[in-house]
C-alpha cells in the first residue's frame, strides 16, 4: 500500500487567498473539518471557479473516505485549469485508492512530467506500478526514491510492504526497521513486522512500542496499529490476557473510525436469496460470458484462501494474479443491485462478463488458460458470477467460524474489512456470508467447491487432489509443494504461504476464548453446526 500523509500543501501559500479560505485551510491542518466543510461551501458558494478550494474541498472528501465525490471534484478543478499540477497529483492518489492502478499512473505521467524528483510522485507510481503486478519495475522506482530522500520513513515503510510481497522477507524487515530508526512511533511499521508472522518482538521492541503508546500526542493511526502489534508480541508470549488488551483496544479504536453498519450485508443477503430462485437462474441459463478462464476464491479473510490460491497457482496452466476489485465495482454499476440484477437482458449479461475479462486483463502476466481472483468478499456477488460468467469455477475458502473469526479481530487490514473491528460484527458477518453460501448450494447444488481449512491440514493430498478435479485441472505433484511456488503476494498470508502446510493456525483462538462471548452469541446456531449447514440457512435456501 501507498503511506503518504494528508495533502496540506496549500498551507503554505494561503497568504494570496481569501480569509475564509485561510480559515478552512488551517481547519484543515488541524483536522477539524466540521469547521472546514461549511467554510468551503460558502467559498465555492460566492466563487464556484476557485480551483484552490475545489482541490481542497477534494482533499476533505478523501479524508472521510469519500473518493468518488475527490475525483467529481478533482476533475471539476482540471477542467478549469489543466495546468493545475497539485490537483492532477492528489486525481493520481485518488484514483489509487479507487482500485484504478492504471488510471493513476496515466495521470503522474503528466505530473513527474512537471514535477520529476518529487519523491511523494515517485512513491505513489512504485505503489501503483505493484498494483498492476509490475513489482520489479515498482522495486526500481521505491529505489531510486530512497537515493533521493532517504529520511523518508513512509517510504521506507511502502518499499518493505513491495519487498515483502515478492519474498524478499530479510530485505523487507531491514527496510521496516529503517522506518523504525526514522521514526520509533511509526505504528505502521510495527504492525507490517508483526504481520509478517515470523517476527518475534525482544524486550526492547515492546519498550519502544508501549513508550510510543504513552505519548498522548500519539496519531490514532500509530496508536491503533502499534496496538495490534502489541497485541502480536504478547500471543506469542502466551500471555493472553494482555495480547487480548491490546487487540481489543486497536479493534476499537479503529471501529470508532469507521462507518460500518452490520445490516447492510444482511440486507444485501436477504435481497439476493429473495431474489435468486431456483427458477431464476433455470430462466437465465445459457446466458452470459462462455469463458472458463477465471477462478474465483472467496469467502471469509483469513480461512485460508491465500494457501488454496497457492496450491492452484502452482498448477501449470493457473496464474496467480491477487485480490481483484473488478467484481465489486461492476456489482456497483447495476442499478438496485443486487435485486436490479433480475432486469439485466441476456446481451447486459454477457457483456458485464466481457468486461471483467476486459478488466482483469491488466493483472495478467502469463499465457496460462486460468487465472485466479481471489478477492474473499466476493462471495457476496456469487450470483451474479453465476449469471455474467457461467463457466468460472467457484471455490468457497471455508475455517472454523471461532478460528476466522478470532484471527480477523487480531489481523489490521490496510483497507476494507470494516466489519472485522468488532466481535459481534464479526460474527454477524460470516453468519450473513454462510446464509448465501447455503442458498446457491441449495438453488445451484454443485455450483460451489468448497475447501475446508481444517480439512486440508489434516488430508492435504486428498484435498488439493479434489480441489484440482473440481476446477477441471489434472493433478500435479508441485501442488502439494506449493510453498517451494515462487510467486508474488499480497495478503497478510504471504509469508505463512512460503512454508510447508502446519495446524497450528487451526486452534490459536483457544487461549483467548474466555473473551468470545460476543462472537460466540453473534454467530448462533452457525457455530453450533459447523462444518454442516444448520437449519435456518436450508430453510431460507430452499425458497423458490
């Protein structure tokens, strides 16, 4: 992921412009942007073509999150002025946060045209240039920038998350623990030690860290990730108690950030069972994209779908490519999804197929017949997989539900993931994701292979055999050596996947039971059924 702190530079030239600007601009440096927001509405209110306050309008809308509305923005203050080199560059940030790599890096072309030893520009096109899986091309940049400014901990910190990513583990941490030196309450640097998985922390790196917490001036981004961190130090400890402090006060933290609402995927799986009968996917069939290229593995984070993207991608006709967003964002084109999807013609239908082939192209570097994505939240588009890409396997990453859940709470994801912050969240989560899951099984019985996480640890030949057979693959004996695979990966799992298979993630949520109460009742009758479909979910997936 790209680290690069809030845009301000604006602030230091608010001299030439109006005082309300003034006002809202140091509002902005001090983050109080409920005194900045109303400001720049009557600004731009009284002088709709200040390009200053469009961007810095754009600047707030990216700050809480809202992307579209920065780029809407950001667009608007271009076409006023396309010489407006500041704006072009936070459109290219933008467009990286929007999943749209290959957009961003068109726009820093244009900029670095202009500004070309701006590290902050080179940092960004390294983070997006390994977006697009160009990762040693982004090395090279990330490299070049450090000759320049090598005072520069978010940049350290950026070129140890790619170096981490291609296996380069030794390197990585050598580049984390640079950012460290440059800045000992970087909390992000921690956390990325710590999600390595491999590291374990000495006294003097607890110290550092509980020091760092002390400070009351402390960011809530370092505090919530040197947190979790901590959290990891005393697990391996074996100190329960005090690990769980520290993850519950990280998960909280970050929870107050966010503005997640654990009913939107209920009603989002209610819709889609109401929605996706037996008998209305009998009337579609044949329709959509014929391709057999994609293989799709979902379902919850942290059940093992990086191990089983191993495995397949070290088959000989499988590329491994990463977590696409491309199913999502056509998800978000479809009018009242996911019910408007009933209304897609049979031409609309194939055609979104095309266009995810269209789009993930991008991501491949190979010739192999099939790809992967393996986007975990994916699992709550299977419908429409099922309908636009008729021939793509479907595989369903499943864990234990105390498992999962538990080593989600412990896990920072660097975007998205908002409803693993809270337990009860949690369990309402994948309670909501095994009610869909239970549906297609039922309306599409045979659609969905899936891989049980315990269940590949305790057979693994067995497993990976009936894993291969269900994507049509004969067996291969370098699948069950899947971590000799040299391969680029992302997910919190990279380093986990580099070794031979072992169990003990299966029960590394028992020491902390005595504090799952919330999960426990948030997931029901889910937990008490598990690995089997308990009853309400056949009762609500054999509706027509």
């Amino acid at each position: 992921m790209v680290t690069m702190a809030p845009d301000q530079s604006w602030i230091a030239t608010t001299g030439r412009y109006h005082p309300r600007l003034i006002d809202a601009a140091m509002a902005m440096n001090d983050n109080r942007l409920n005194i900045a927001e109303p400001l720049l509405r009557q600004h731009l209110k009284d002088d709709p073509f200040d390009v200053s306050a469009i961007r810095m309008f754009a600047e707030l809308a990216g700050r809480i999150g809202r992307y579209k509305d920065a780029e809407s923005l950001l667009r608007r203050a271009l076409e006023l002025s396309p010489a407006f080199t500041p704006a072009r560059a936070n459109l290219a940030l933008v467009l990286y946060r929007l999943n749209r790599p290959t957009e961003a890096i068109a726009e820093l072309d244009a900029v670095m045209a202009d500004e070309p030893d701006d590290p902050g520009h080179v940092n960004l096109r390294a983070a997006a240039m390994g977006r697009i899986g160009n990762f040693g091309d982004a090395i090279e940049l990330y490299e070049r920038v450090l000759e320049q400014a090598p005072h520069q901990p978010r940049i350290w910190l950026s070129y140890g998350h790619m170096l981490k990513t291609v296996g380069r583990q030794a390197d990585g941490i050598i580049a984390y623990r640079r950012a460290i030196t440059l800045a000992p309450a970087l909390g992000e640097a921690w956390w990325s030690l710590a999600n390595l998985k491999t590291i374990r922390f000495d006294d003097a790196d607890i110290a550092a860290m509980q020091a760092g917490l002390a400070d009351g001036s402390l960011a809530v981004e370092d505090r919530f990730h040197l947190d979790f961190a901590l959290g990891k130090a005393f697990e391996d400890r074996c100190d329960a108690a005090t690990a769980f402090r520290h993850y519950d006060a990280g998960n909280r933290l970050r929870r107050s950030t966010l503005g997640y609402d654990p009913d939107d995927a209920t009603r989002l799986v209610d819709r889609s069972i109401a929605t996706c009968t037996r008998d209305f996917f009998m009337a579609r069939a044949g329709q959509g994209h014929q391709a057999m290229d994609p293989i799709f593995i979902l379902g919850m984070p942290r059940a093992g779908s990086t191990l089983v993207e191993q495995i397949l991608a070290s088959h000989s006709l499988v590329e491994g490519t990463s977590e696409l967003p491309d199913m999502p964002t056509l998800a978000r084109s479809i009018d009242d999804y996911p019910a408007g999807i009933a209304a897609l013609s049979p031409d609309r239908l194939r055609a979104l197929g095309a266009d995810y082939l269209q789009r993930t192209r991008v991501q491949r570097r190979t010739n192999r017949p099939f790809f992967i994505d393996k986007l975990p939240n994916n699992w709550a588009h299977v419908p429409l997989i099922h309908l636009i890409l008729p021939n793509a396997r479907i595989i369903d990453a499943r864990r234990h539900p105390l498992g999962c859940c538990f080593s989600n709470f412990k896990q920072h994801f660097a975007r998205g993931q908002a409803f693993s912050y809270g337990l009860d969240d949690m369990g309402r989560y994948y309670r909501d994701y095994v009610r869909l899951m239970a549906h297609i099984d039922a309306v599409l019985p045979g659609r969905i292979h899936r891989v049980s996480y315990e269940a590949m640890v305790d057979d693994t030949e067995h497993q990976v055999r009936a894993l291969l057979a269900a994507c049509g693959l004969d067996f291969e004996p370098a699948c069950l050596a899947f971590h000799k695979t040299e391969r680029a990966v992302r997910t919190a799992s990279s380093e986990q996947v580099r070794q031979p298979i072992f169990r003990e993630g299966t029960e590394a949520w028992k020491p902390f039971e005595p504090w799952l109460a919330p999960l426990k009742t948030a997931l029901g009758d889910v937990l008490d059924h598990y690995p089997a479909v308990p009853p309400f979910a056949q009762g609500r997936a054999t509706a027509r």
